[in-house]
C-alpha cells in the first residue's frame, strides 16, 4: 500500500482528495511479510537437496561416512548457488531495468509519437477514451521522467530494483538453506546405519510439513495444501535422485 | 510489444489514434526470447551443484564410485526440485492471483471511495491532475472489471498467470538441468581418477563460459560479465560444498 503512505489534509491536491477510509484491518497483502516468508522457503528449500542426496545415497548402500560427505557437500552447494544466484539475478535485473530504462529515454526522443501512443493504448485498454485520453496522455507525456517511468512500469512491467533488499534476501536465503540443510544429514551421524534413512525421512518430513504450512499461511494459500506440497517436493526429489543414481551408477 | 498486435486502420478508434511508426528492428525487450533464456539458464544451473558436489567428494578422497552415486543424486534432485519447485509456485501464484481479485472486486463493493481514491493516487504519480484525473477515474471505474483490472496490475503489481506457459517452463527446466548435470559426473567414470577431478573443473568451467556468454547476450548484458558470472558460481558453490564437507565430516 505504498500509494497510503501520505495521507494529505488538504481537501484536494491537484484532483487528488484525503484517502478515505478503508477496510478496518489494513488491507495486508501477501508483500508485507517478505522477511518471514524468505527465511521459511530458505529453509524449505534447503531441506530437499540433502535429504534427497543423502536418501539416494543410503538406499544404494553407501556407507555412513559418504553419505554424511555428500549430504554436507550438497547443502554447503545448494545454499551457496542459491544466494550467490539470487544476489548475481538481482545484479542483472537492475543492469537490465538501467539499460532499458535509458532505451526507453532514447525511443522517447527518436520516436516521440509511438512512445505517445503506447501510453494511450495502455490507459485505452482500461476504459480511458477520446478526449480524455489524449488529454492524459499529454499529461503524462508533459514530464519526461514521469513519462519514462510510466513506460518502465507499465509497458515493460519492470519496477526499479532495490539492491539493498537483493542483498539481505540472499543472504537470508543461503543461512536458512543450510542451517535446515544439517537437519537431513544429522540422523546419518548419530543414528544406527539401519535407522538413519528412516530418522532423516522422518525428520525432514516433519519439517516440510511445518515449513509448507507456514509459507501457505504467509501467502494467504491453504496451509494443508502448503504442507502436502512441500512434502510431496521432497519425495519427487528423493525418488528422482534414487532412480537417477541406480539407473547409471 | 503486446500493444503492437493489431494497429486499427481507422484514425482513431475512440481516441487511440493507429500505431506511428517505432524503432526500425522491431523493439525486442528482453522477454521475448524466453524459451532459449530457460534452456540456458536450467543448463547453467544444473552444472553447478553436481560439479560441487562431485568435486567435495573427490577432494575430500571419496572413492569414484561414491563421487559418481552422489554426483548424480545431486543433478537428478537439483533437476526434480528446481522442476517441480517452479510448477508450484507457477500453480501458487495463479492460486493467490484468484484470491487477491476475489479481494479487489469485494473491495470495489465495499469501499468504492477507497479504491477509486487508489486508482486516483495511481493516476496522480504520472502527472494526471485536477478534473482530468477525476474523469479518468470515472471512466476506469465505470466498468467493474477493467476496474479491477487496473487494480491487479497496478496496486498489487500482478500479472495474470499462465499456466501453459509455467508448465513448459518448469519441463524445460527440469530437462536442461539434469542433462548439463551429467557432464561434471562423467570425467569421474571416465577419467583416471587422479584426473577427474581436472577434467570435471575443465569442463565444467568451459561450459559455464559458454552458456554464461548466451545467458547475458539472450538478456542484452555485457557477454564477458556473464562468462565470469557463471563461471564464479560455479567455483564459489565448490568451494562451499568443499569447505562445510572438510569441516564437519
């Protein structure tokens, strides 16, 4: 609800009045939770890969001390790609949202009508016609960073990055990779050979349950079928890794 | 260019006047080559953690059999959990689209002052002003479902999902992935095994060059970043996968 930030006093600013009132609990769309949701599909994430690894593993009869080598190199792996590649995607988009955003500038010089029209045929398509529409285009196209801006958002659909945001959400997501990561592989370490597949299942399970539930709650989705699906991802994943390494190793 | 498709023929068609002309070579935003982007990009991705994981093991003196076992757990689970893990989301975000437009149209019953003031506030950033603004809010909010249209894509900043497309996407990734996963496994079947780990390093950084140069050409970046880019990834998730291994096992 960015757009609520500001409520102004005045009657009216420039056509637009005070905000009036809303629904009485403030409308809490899913974006407001983002560090919350980051840590629990970090730690989701982070849970699949080496109890998959480890699954496979053991299942094929490696021995105990293998198993527990593979399943660290496996979380330590999954945790580093995955925020290393989460901050270098972050780093691209905003070297795209720069390079298309001084493109844009230029087309908005060079060819100053279709840019014109691109904005009429964006505000036509939500009801905006005629008079009134070749007045809001003027209007929008009067400052030409507004201009721009409106181009970026809107045609483009690509909103400014925030390199600041990129960076905590990588490292938040490779500490709950592989902090949750360790949980698969412990049962390897301290159980018997015989029970530590079954203890690893067992605990990562429950731990995707729990997981899956949250995130769902987080993102306003049904939490049982959250948690079915966290499980169910890392079942596929067990079972792929099982049939791949039994098929060709 | 989804405003390109089909320029009217009349001159102007309530307002929105034909298509002038644009940029010679048709404006070719990044999004247009998706499908080479995926293929890349899974590949990229499936290279890195079987070649982590594989040269851990083999660094750490895991027998190659063993190498092999958890190189192919690790491209096969990789594979099955970015796959799957991506039609999740895909059938999650089309799951909280339906519930957020549920919200919005509620809301344009419930608070009609609200969300026109929204519409308003939205308008008002691009430099719409004073009785313009309030005849174009009229006009948006005239019909319900442009209304909420607006809404969707400009407050809540979502698209309306495609489930087709989320599907292939996730297929391919899957498949790109668990392919290019084989390469870094196969030097330790092949090779002698004091060279594996050589010939994994070797080929494995070749191949991230190569599709780390296509990956940035594919999103108009500078080539030679994205060689580096990959290639550092690909060498940080080893180094993790190497250090957490020695540390702990």
């Amino acid at each position: 609800m960015q757009t609520a930030n500001a409520p102004t006093l005045e009657p009216t600013r420039d056509g637009l009045p005070p905000m009036p009132p809303g629904p009485p609990h403030e409308e809490l769309h899913f974006a407001a939770v983002a560090p919350v949701r980051e840590v629990v599909a970090g730690a989701a994430q982070g849970l699949v890969l080496p109890f998959a690894v480890t699954a496979a593993m053991a299942g094929l009869g490696a021995a105990p001390s293998q198993t527990i080598l593979a399943g660290l190199a496996a979380a330590a792996a999954g945790a580093a790609s995955a925020g290393l590649g989460h901050a270098l995607a972050a780093r691209d988009a905003a070297a795209r949202y720069q390079a298309e955003r001084v493109r844009e500038e230029e087309e908005s010089h060079l060819y100053p009508d279709r840019e014109r029209w691109e904005v009429a045929a964006i505000l036509h398509r939500y009801g905006v016609r005629g008079q009134l529409l070749r007045q809001a285009v003027e209007a929008i196209a009067s400052d030409r960073r507004r201009w721009v801006d409106f181009m970026m958002r809107f045609e483009l659909d690509l909103s400014e990055p925030d390199p600041g945001r990129a960076a905590r959400s990588a490292t938040i997501l490779a500490v709950a990779q592989v902090v949750a990561g360790l949980l698969p592989v412990l049962p390897h370490a301290l159980a018997a050979p015989g029970a530590a597949l079954g203890w690893s299942a067992a605990l990562t399970a429950a731990a995707l349950v729990g997981l899956g539930w949250l995130k769902a709650r987080s993102e306003g989705l049904p939490p049982l079928r959250g948690a079915v699906q966290a499980v169910a991802l890392g079942g596929a994943a067990a079972a792929a890794a099982w049939s791949l390494a039994a098929a060709l190793a």
